[in-house]
C-alpha cells in the first residue's frame, strides 16, 4: 500500500497533477456554496428545495467536512477604512 501511494504520488508531481481530482475540487466548490447551517421545515418540500444537490445523499456526505459559506445578510466592506458601508458611507 505504501509503494502504491508513493507511485501515485510521484507520477502526480512529475505530471503536475494535483492529489485529487479536479472534478472533486470542483463539486466540493460548488457544494461549500451551497450548503447552508439552517433549512426552514417550511420550505423543506418545496419545489425549488427538491431542486438542491444538498439534498441527494451521496452529496450530502460529500459536503458534510466542507464549511458554510451561503449568508442571509450581506455587508459591503470600504476596502480602504475597513467600515460596513451602508447609506451614508
């Protein structure tokens, strides 16, 4: 097992290939942006929750490690006084 890694590992670096797949970097993105921390029960059956990846088991495990990063509030940051801008700034 060791040897098997050790030759997946070195033909990933003399190919400049990354240790997981591409199509995995790109559903756990695309899952993290997602996912959620709190499903209303109400919206639950609805049409457009159906509709959510997040609620097919096997994408549900995949993004179960992966952080939550949908917000319900926004702010804008002034890049420049590091201040949340609102209608006055």
């Amino acid at each position: 097992d060791d040897v098997t890694e050790a030759f997946t590992q070195e033909c990933h670096t003399l190919n400049a290939l990354p240790g997981d797949s591409l199509l995995a970097v790109h559903l756990q993105a695309g899952l993290s942006a997602l996912k959620v921390a709190h499903v209303p029960q109400s919206s639950a059956s609805s049409s457009a929750s159906l509709n959510d990846p997040l609620h097919i088991p096997a994408f549900r495990r995949m993004a179960c490690a992966l952080p939550f990063a949908k917000h319900t509030h926004s702010t804008l940051v002034c890049h420049v006084t590091r201040q949340v801008m609102d209608e006055d700034n």
